[in-house]
C-alpha cells in the first residue's frame, strides 16, 4: 500500500501473472477515479482504477509471436501518460505503443 498525500490511499498490487512492477505511471487525470498504469516483465501493461483497485485492461505492448527465452528485453521500460489522460505512451523491448484511456492498442511499432 502506498499513502499519499492528503490522506489519500492507493492500492497497489503486483501484475496479475505474478511479475514484478518495472513501470509505473499516474494518470494525472482524476475525473473518473483516476487510473495506474503498471507495466513488467512480458511487455505486459495493467490499468487499474486508482480510487478502487478495479483492473480496467490488461494488454501487451510486445507483438503476439514468439518470445525471447530470456525475457528482459520485453520487460516494460517506460509508461507516460498523455497531459489530460487521455492517451498512454508504453515501452518495452523495441517496442513502442500508444493506447487509449481504455487500454486499447491505437498504434505500435516495432524496431
């Protein structure tokens, strides 16, 4: 658990498949209860709902295919959301993708 500031609470949990949290990014957008995004190894990206532990989409930034044997260069490097929360900026491997607010893929590239 982590304690804000303000009395505020936030919930935070490990990734549902166990891995460890190397990403993690706030939305700065508090309207809806406020979301965290939680990235790890796998190149796979959580969001949650802030306010009540809720998971809202859970999503891989790595293409479908297969998987280094060793998996930290998948892992989830970097997480950024958009000014007004609207987007999400992920990183992992030599990937780069965009999400929505809901966690779906609007673009990705692979280098």
């Amino acid at each position: 658990r982590l304690e804000l500031s303000g009395g505020g609470r936030l919930w935070l949990s490990a990734l549902r498949h166990g891995a460890a949290a190397a990403a993690v990014a706030l939305s700065p957008s508090e309207a809806d209860g406020g979301r965290l995004a939680v990235g790890g190894r796998g190149g796979e990206v959580e969001v949650w709902r802030a306010e009540s532990g809720d998971l809202l989409a859970s999503v891989s930034v790595v293409p479908a295919g297969p998987r280094r044997a060793v998996a930290v260069s998948n892992w989830v490097e970097w997480l950024s959301w958009r000014g007004d929360g609207g987007a999400l900026g992920c990183a992992a491997g030599r990937c780069v993708a965009l999400l929505s607010s809901g966690g779906e893929v609007v673009a990705r590239r692979e280098a």
